[in-house]
C-alpha cells in the first residue's frame, strides 16, 4: 500500500475533551489528575444506517467503522493489520485460497464472533436481493459476478466457514491488496442469527444493532441527529482505547459548527469557504488531503441529460479552479479526471496516475459552448430546463449555487433548478433516478484505480446514472481477473477505461479533488485520519491534559 500511495500519511484530526479548552480533570488516589476521556464532535450530515450492506455515504461509513471491525483494521500508520484474523493467512500456492483463523471475540451483546458471521454477511451483499451499492465489491471472491447475474445461487459464494474460528476465501483470481480490500466497510461481520431476527430493521437504530468493534452507537433512533459512541467493554483490544465518550451531533451549517466550537461546545467541526480562509494561520485548524472526488452525476436515461454533448458541454463550462479557491478554500484542488492525483502510482515506474493518465476534458468555454449548440440542435430545443440535485449541508448549497451560477451565464438558454434535501432523500433519489443532475461526492476504499471507475458499471450498486457501455463493463471485469497478474497491462487498460468514461462517454461529471479542513482541540492525541476509505477512527485516540 505504500508503494501505491503518496497521499497515506496519516494526519491528526478532530477534536479533545469538553471543547478548546474546558478540560475536565479528577485526581486517582495516587494523586495522578486524570483526563476525562469525554469528546464532542460534528458530523455534516445525517447517519442513514448501520448496515454494512446498505450504506451509501461517507458518513455512515464512518460510523459503521467505528461500531464493527473486519479480518485487517488500519495501523497508525494507515496500513492494514490484522483485527478479527488472529494471525496471518495460509495461501494455497496458487494464491487463490485464503484460510484464516479468527481470535476469540465478541459482540457487544457477548456473542462470538464466528467464521459463519463473516459468510453471512459478504454473502448479503453479494446477494441481488438485497441490492446493495457495494456489491460488484464482492467480486475478487469466486462465483460472485455470476450471483450478482442471478446465474448461482448465493451459497455459492467463494466464502465458507470450517468451523466457527476457520474461514476459508476461495478468490476469483489473484488479490495482491486482499488486506485492504478487507478493511473496507463492506466486509465487516453481521452477528447473523441477530441480523436475521431483525430482518430489513437491522442496522436502522441502534436498537436495532451490535458490533464487535472499540465503539457502541446509543441514542440513535433512526431518524435524530445527535447520538453517543460508548467504550465497547466486550472489544477484544479494549486495553488500547482510552477514550470513553464520543458526543456527535449533526452539524451541517459551517457557521454554527465553528460557533459552537469557539463557545466551547464542540471539539471537532469542518471548515470551508470563507472560514476556510480566514483561519489559515489558526493553529487550531489543520489541512489534509484526500482522495474524495466531488461529481456531478447525469441521468442518462433522460432526452436531455442522456445527449453526450449537454453533458461534455456542463462539464467543460465549469471553472474548477475558481471554485476551489474561492468557494471551498479549504486545500481542495481542480480535478480533470475521475481518479485523482497522489492516490495510486504505476507499479511499474512510481508515475502517479493522475500525471501520467493526462488531463480529460478541463474547463474550455469555447469547446463547452460549441458542444453545448451541437446539444440544442440535435435536441430541437433552445431553452433547456434542468433540476439539480444535492444534499443540504452548507457545502453542497455553496457548491451548487456555484454550479447554477457557471452554467447559467455561459450554456446560452440554460435554466438550473437547484432540489437541496438531506442526505438520506438525495440518496434515495439519486438510487431511484430520480433526477436530471446529481452532485455528489466518492471517496476509495483502497488504493486502486478502479474504485473509482467501477462506480460506473453498469451491473454495479452505486450506477444510478443509466450509463451501459458493455465494453467498458468488459475492461473492468478483464481489470479484476485476467490481467490482475500483468500489473502493466492492467495498469494501461485502467487508463484507456477512464478515457471512455470521461472523454468519449462522459458518463461522469468530476471537478475537484477534496481535502479536509477542520478545527481541533489541542488536547486531542492519536486520532487518525485517512486520505480515502472511512475518514477517521478513534480507536487510538485520547485526551491530554
């Protein structure tokens, strides 16, 4: 992983105890003062499940890693090491079987943790039935492309248990990042005889939940915005987590999160924009690159938005760089491409991607406007009214404002309607395609090209777009099996995938890379945050006097 990325330099983020500097102290009775080992933190939007097949958002992503844990977790130095495996695999010579044998844990009901957890829940997500976004994630295991077909029955999947401490994983090909493929969200276990009893309400509350990992999720209904993350005292690392509250509360106006951070309410709140700017030179604000990429999303099953030319036209008419500077401010760069810069390097010569795939389809006004009167011909319209679609956090208002601003005054005839609604209902209706526009955000679970560019599979969960091109489809499937022992070859035809996608198809909208900015604690030690996959665990972290 290493090798691959420049960007895994872990970063310390959020937040301390009590706030910027209401510290609480108590004396043992060796004299020792000792921290309160309390946090309050922000999070910019709503939890939406806890249900490792089911989530969709970076946030409940986050929150799903804080309450479960899988065969590898991340060091503090961001590389995989193992969790639930209590030691390293046997791999048969051919590299295809993997067998495992699981330490002793348990849930936080005291339930083991069972091999049979981990088949049950790889093999809900891999199932059609449950039409999980994450499902083509499923695929590095044998048999799981042809059960998402509806070809084999689900049993069929390359995972199975010997005996309660024995798993075994039969693979489709080759896997050389397997241990980080393993510490994304989708592989995490499901205590299955409690999943089964819950049946669709599992993972909606936390009523409705147990994990085995350093946290439990208390005071989430489903629907509230502030809950409480708890020391699992079952976790089988228990000694090494030092924090025993985390307080989090849905904040989604920037204003008011760096408000209450300075009131003292909050240890932990985003910066953008304006605030983004201004504390430049706050010591408590810090600055982290990531590999989240911000998009926009056309529906193609739609006349106007599935012309290629309305879509090359809105995509080359946006000033990426004007909009990073001066609208997110917070370290964000302009992205010409769907796989961003300092994330994956060429195995071969260490060329990062990004320079090396070149920029695809920059911000060009005259190329922007030719293509956008080749649209309205072949169309036979000349006044176009769209709707846009995002969330409603303080970034995504600014972001699209931005949008309907750049595209209004240079897309002649042009209307943008701007639909902001919270996160869960822009999700549902994204998934639904129910939409014109969408503008979301991606970030990669591990450090691959093609975590970026199977989102646009036309098989794959998270395609809400209607984008089918059975060669590009093809390429991803030769990408994940035959040429996954040809790392050049591999490496070049996830170069000439991308082209189609943004060059010829333009299937996908991307126009910025993101960073993070926040504010801090001084007090706060050992969090870790990550440039892709979820974006912070505390796990390691504690408060210092």
């Amino acid at each position: 992983m290493k090798k691959l990325v420049s960007l895994l330099a872990v970063s310390t983020l959020l937040l301390a105890a009590c706030g910027t500097g209401n510290k609480s102290t108590s004396t043992s009775q060796s004299g020792a003062k000792e921290v309160k080992q309390e946090i309050s933190v922000s999070t910019p939007g709503e939890l939406s499940t806890l249900d490792s097949a089911q989530y969709t958002d970076v946030n409940s992503s986050d929150m799903i890693g804080q309450v479960t844990e899988g065969l590898y977790r991340l060091d503090k130095n961001g590389d995989p090491e193992l969790a639930m495996a209590k030691e390293k695999p046997k791999v048969s010579e051919d590299g295809l079987t993997y067998t495992f044998k699981l330490r002793d844990a348990q849930y936080s009901d005291g339930t083991q943790v069972k091999a049979g957890d981990f088949v049950y829940a790889f093999q809900t997500v891999v199932d059609p039935a449950t039409a999980s976004s994450a499902s083509s994630r499923m695929d590095i295991f044998k048999n799981a492309s042809k059960i998402r077909s509806g070809e084999l029955p689900v049993d069929q999947l390359g995972v199975e248990a010997k005996d309660d401490q024995t798993l075994v994983i039969h693979l489709e090909n080759p896997a050389p990042f397997l241990p980080e493929i393993l510490t994304g969200t989708p592989f995490m276990p499901k205590q299955q005889a409690f999943a089964q009893e819950k049946g669709k309400a599992y993972g909606t509350s936390a009523e409705n939940f147990v994990g085995n990992g350093p946290f439990i999720l208390k005071g989430w209904n489903g629907n509230n915005e502030s809950w409480t993350l708890e020391k699992n005292p079952k976790y089988w690392d228990k000694e090494n987590v030092r924090l025993e509250k985390i307080n989090v509360q849905v904040v989604k106006e920037i204003a008011t999160g760096v408000n209450l951070f300075n009131d003292g309410q909050l240890d932990y709140t985003l910066l953008s924009d304006v605030y983004a700017q201004n504390n430049q030179d706050n010591p408590l604000a810090h600055f982290a690159p990531k590999a989240t990429v911000g998009y926009i999303s056309a529906n193609q099953k739609r006349t106007v938005t599935g012309n290629v030319h309305v879509r090359q036209a809105i995509l080359q008419a946006i000033n990426k760089a004007s909009f990073t500077k001066n609208v997110l401010a917070d370290g964000s760069k302009p992205l010409n491409g769907f796989v961003p810069a300092n994330f994956a390097k060429n195995p071969d010569t260490g060329e990062d991607y990004r320079k090396e795939a070149g920029n695809l389809m920059s911000y060009n006004l005259k190329a922007a406007q030719k293509a956008w009167e080749t649209a309205k011909k072949e169309l036979g319209q000349d006044q176009i009214h769209l709707e846009l679609l995002a969330s409603d956090t303080a970034v995504s208002k600014k972001t699209v404002e931005f949008l309907q601003g750049q595209l209004q005054q240079k897309l002649p005839g042009l209307t943008i309607e701007i639909k902001n609604v919270p996160l869960q209902n822009r999700l549902d209706l994204q998934t639904a395609g129910d939409f014109d526009l969408v503008y979301g955000t991606w970030t990669p679970d591990y450090a691959d090209p093609i975590n970026f560019l199977e989102f646009y599979e036309s098989t794959g969960g998270l395609n809400s777009s209607g984008y089918v091109n059975k060669d590009y489809d093809a390429g991803l499937v030769e990408a994940r099996t035959t040429l996954a022992t040809d790392p050049a070859k591999r490496w070049q035809k996830l170069i000439d995938l991308e082209k189609t996608l943004i060059e010829k198809d333009t299937a996908v909208l991307p126009f910025y890379q993101g960073s993070v900015a926040y504010l801090q604690s001084k007090h706060l030690k050992g969090l870790q945050v990550f440039p892709f996959g979820r974006t912070v665990s505390y796990r390691l972290a504690y408060v210092s006097e």
